[in-house]
C-alpha cells in the first residue's frame, strides 16, 4: 500500500467509528437497540458510499479477520452485558 491509501483507510475507519459513536447517542435517544440501529446506520451507510462520489473510498476499506479477533473481540469479551 502507497502512504496515500494507508491514510484513506485511516480516515475511513475514523469516520465509520464517529458514526458509530453519534448513532449510538441518537439511538439512545430513541430508545432503538443499538444492534438494530447499526444495522440500519450501515445500510445507510453503504447505500450512501454507492451514490455519493465523495463516499466512494468506504467501498474499498475492508476488515481482515484477524484484526476483528485481536481488536474488536478482547473488548467484547470484558463487556459484562455480551456473553460470547
């Protein structure tokens, strides 16, 4: 990866965790479960990343699985309300 891409898919991961973080203020708000209203939020998300040309580098950030299983899960685990 050339720096330039290393830096659009940092600020495509901070972007999607402020998203993150301002949906889960309104859906606390509405009183919305969170699990379904990330969904929601993320088929905005992606419908918007197809049509608005500013959001098209979203399509191209991937996840790999080990950084979903050595970032996201430790955090997961210790949560008292999630039971893996």
């Amino acid at each position: 990866m050339e720096p330039n891409a290393i830096l659009i898919t940092q600020i495509g991961i901070l972007a999607l965790l402020l998203v993150a973080c301002f949906a889960a203020i309104a859906l606390k708000r509405l009183k919305l479960p969170y699990t379904v209203g990330l969904v929601i939020v993320g088929l905005i998300v992606g419908w918007l990343a197809q049509n608005v040309e500013t959001l098209r580098p979203l399509q191209n950030l991937t996840l790999s699985p080990d950084l979903i299983l050595f970032v996201f899960v430790p955090f997961a685990n210790n949560n008292p309300f999630i039971q893996i």
